[in-house]
C-alpha cells in the first residue's frame, strides 16, 4: 500500500502535517507493506529536506498511491478518483461552504474518511487538534484579557518556537484576582485546562465561583452542560438525554454571566441545544464577561458575539453589545473584547503535528492498514463507492444540494 502526504492547498495556508518526517519513517518499519511519499510544499512547518534527509521520496504526482493523507479539506480539483482520502471535511453539519466538496467526493468514487468522526468501540473520538486548540485558545484569551486591560502583552502563540516556549511566556505574568469561566470536558477543555493548571489559577467548584464576588486571587470552574443547560419540562438533567435530545433543554448560564469577567468557550455544542446567552442578555447592566475565547468558534451559536472568525494574524475583535455590530479590539471598555480564530491548533504546528501523528500511528493506522475488527475505518467513512454511508445518509439532500 502506497501511502501520500497531500500538500495543504486551503488558503489561508496551513502549516500542520498529519505525519511528520520521523513519524513517516516509524509508519514503514511498523507496517512493512507501506511506503510513504511527500507531496512537496513551501508552507509545511516541516521543510521537504526534512523528509528526504530521512529517505521519505517527495512526489509531485500521487496518483500511484492508495491512500492520501492531508490536515484540512482538500481543494476540489485536486481529487484524485477512487482513493482513499482522510481530512477534516467539516461537511458533517452540512456545511454550505463545503457542498461542493461533498458532491465532488461522491462524483470521484472516494471513501472519504473524516478525522472528526474517527471512534473507538465506545463512540468516543480517538483523535483531532483539540488540545492544542484548547491550549492556545486559553493562551489567546489570557493574551487578549491582557492587553485590553493594558496589564500584559504576551507574545502571540504563533512567534512562539513550540509549546515550550509559550509556557514559558506565561510563568512571566501575574494575573489579578480575575474570574475565569472554561465550558466543556473534552479534549478541547483539557487544553484550557492545563494552561489554567500550569499558571497555577486556584480552581473552585460553580457554586464557589457564583458565590465568590470578590477573590483574593484568580480563580476559575469547569462548566458541564448541568451547568449551563436544564430541562423545560423541569425533571433532572441527564447527560445522555441532553445529548440525545438537545431541544428539550434551556439556558442556564445566566448566573454566570454576572460572575465571570473571561469565558473560554470549549464545549461541542449542537444547534438544537440552547446557547449560552442571548445578545439581550449581554446588553443587560449586570453583565459582567468582558474577554470571551470562544475556541468553538461557532459563527452565532452557543456564543452570540461570535459573528465571524478571526485570524491568527488579526485574532481580536469587540463586539458592542448595544448596537450588535463589531468594532475594532480593545475600542471600549463597554464592548466584550472576543478571541475567535478557527484554526488555533496552526500556531503551534509542529507541536500539534507530531501529537495528531502519534494518534494516527496508534490509533487509526492498524485498522487502516490491517484489519478493521472493531469498524473504526468503517465507522469514519462519509462516502463509499459513490455513495453515503449507512451514517451519513442524512446528508443526501445536502449533497443534492436540496
């Protein structure tokens, strides 16, 4: 099986591999029957000379190869019929952005394995960015609460040299008894939750954190959805409910916006579950989240200031809450200062490429090059033989552009 590392064509460029040139060479001794080649590429954190210094091929035309590996979705005329594809699609919501890539796949003839819905037996996601994101999502919103406060102004996460690096950077702050709010409990909290860990922020329980009007020291919580989520018709909140049935549910997050001074937005969020706040709510006096991170980066969902991404380059916007328009960053004390880049994990490539990579090798690899018993290839598979899979057939009339 012939094995190519796509080069990334999505504009803005992306830096991330999904193997980096010591890992493509672990790939071929761990499964002989594998050969590996590099598309060549000017952006990719790590240089061609990188990969051929250890006798990785670069190869221009992949149309040999079985299998062909990228990070972000794939310009459509470069598909390559009937192969094998793994990348972020992002066409699970059905996209708009992304019909066209969809169709094209379906058009193609290509199993198109998504990144996003790789699981395990258990149904929980085996791999993606979603810690680094969560790391420099927390990195960029302590950035922005800093320099809208005029307390610090923190290297950007992407001037950093590797993770390293920018922890260090933050042992250099002292923060003031500011009140810090993390939603979710997945990879992507985890990452928040570790920068928040490593500052050493003292973290109390939600009802500690609503009670606490003025702290010593900073602080934080972690918000589950029963935090920020109950029930209409006023029974008790069960987890698999609320995921299974999204819509029976209302906000619950108010108490928190009156308490919060930086929310970090980390929690998956489906469009038939409540948001967090409304843009009434964030007109109203006692409002008190001034810096929002949101690493969801849902444009209008769970978090309503969001009303576009940002970039890793321009990564601040303000959002006035009495006009609902976006302003320039840090323009009033009045506005909420927000934090929404969609690629967060691209400031620290190479970090997040040897993690993404290492999954890859042991989690999707031996299913992908051997047997799929436990279905993780099968299961991740949007498109077969030119048609849906059993999963996915919801997104017929999408890719029918109905």
């Amino acid at each position: 099986m012939k094995v190519g590392i796509l080069r990334e064509g999505k504009t803005p460029p992306d830096k991330r591999v999904p193997l980096t040139p010591e890992q493509c060479v672990e790939v071929m001794e761990k499964f002989p029957t594998v050969k590996v080649v590099v598309q060549p590429s000017p952006i990719r954190s790590f240089k061609d000379e990188e990969y051929t210094q250890l006798g990785i091929e670069l190869q221009e035309d992949l149309s040999d190869c079985n299998v062909l590996l990228g990070v972000k979705e794939v310009r459509i005329t470069d598909f390559i019929p009937g192969k094998i594809y793994l990348f972020f699609s992002h066409t699970i919501k059905k996209q708009a952005y992304n019909r066209k890539l969809l169709q094209t796949v379906l058009e193609k003839n290509i199993q198109l394995v998504d990144y996003e819905v790789l699981t395990n037996k258990e149904g929980f996601r085996i791999i993606g960015f979603g810690r680094f994101a969560g790391l420099v999502g927390a990195y960029n919103g302590l950035r922005a609460f800093g320099l809208r406060n005029q307390l610090f102004d923190l290297k950007p996460a992407h001037q950093c040299n590797d993770l390293a690096e920018m922890l260090q950077i933050l042992d250099g702050i002292q923060l003031p008894p500011v009140k810090i709010a993390v939603t979710g409990d997945g990879r992507v909290a985890g990452g928040v939750l570790e920068i928040l860990n490593h500052m050493k922020i003292v973290r109390v329980s939600p009802a500690s954190f609503l009670n606490e009007t003025a702290p010593k020291e900073a602080i934080y919580t972690q918000l589950l959805p029963n935090n920020y989520a109950r029930r209409k018709d006023g029974e008790a909140f069960e987890l698999m409910h609320f995921f299974n049935h999204p819509e029976m549910y209302e906000n619950a997050f108010e108490p928190f916006t009156k308490a919060t001074d930086l929310l970090i937005a980390a929690a998956y969020w489906d469009p038939k579950a409540p948001v967090l706040f409304t843009v009434e709510d964030a007109r109203m006096e006692d409002f008190r989240i001034s810096v929002i991170s949101d690493i969801t980066c849902d444009i209008e969902g769970s978090v309503p200031t969001t009303k576009r991404a940002s970039t890793i380059d321009d990564p601040f916007y303000d959002y006035n809450p009495e006009t609902g328009e976006l302003e320039a960053a840090f323009s009033s004390q009045s506005n909420i200062s927000v934090q929404a880049v969609d690629n967060l994990p691209c400031e620290l490539p190479k970090d997040a490429s040897l993690d993404f990579g290492r999954n890859l090798i042991d989690k999707v690899f031996p299913s992908l090059f051997g047997e799929d018993t436990d279905g993780i290839i099968q299961r991740a598979s949007i498109t077969k033989d030119g048609q849906l899979t059993g999963r996915f057939v919801y997104l017929q009339d999408f890719a029918e552009g109905k």
